[in-house]
C-alpha cells in the first residue's frame, strides 16, 4: 500500500466518524499526538546548531571561489555538476 492510498484510507476513516464530536476530537488529539513524535524523532532540535554569519559568509566565499576555479579550468573535484546530470538523479 502507498503512502497515497494510506492517506486516503485514514481519510475514510475519519469520514466514517458518522459526527460523533468526542470520538473526533479523540481521533485527531491521537493524530496531532502520533505526528508530534514522529517529528520529533526526526528532528533533534537539541542537536541543531544555528551556523554564525561568520560561518555563512565563509561558506559563501568558499563557494564563489570554487566557482572562479571552475571558470578558470582548474580542477574542483566533483563540487558542481551539469544540470542534465542532476535531473538525471532524479530519475
């Protein structure tokens, strides 16, 4: 089953509810509960580290330097990549 045709099912289920206030709120305190954790498995906001401007400045210059090397032939290893190449990934 795809995670289209899931969806759709948790769908019905939710519709099939035949308005019963309780057992909706119940439903989606459950459902708002299940997405909480799952994000916060996902994400570790205690492991994010917000970069510094200095950081992301550096890296900015980094970047347009590789960008200058690449415009001067010099070899970049395989920072950069063709964009026919790129949407041939996506494949």
């Amino acid at each position: 089953m795809t995670a289209i045709e899931m969806k759709m099912s948790l769908l019905q289920e939710v519709m099939d509810l035949n308005d019963d206030e309780q057992l909706i709120k119940k439903a989606l305190s459950s459902i708002r509960r299940l997405k909480e954790k799952a994000w916060a498995k996902e994400v570790d906001m205690d492991a994010y580290v917000e970069p510094t401007k200095e950081q992301i400045l550096a890296d900015i210059r980094e970047g347009l330097k590789d960008l200058k090397d690449l415009r001067e032939g010099k070899d970049v290893g395989h920072k950069f990549m063709d964009a026919r190449e790129w949407l041939k990934t996506l494949d």
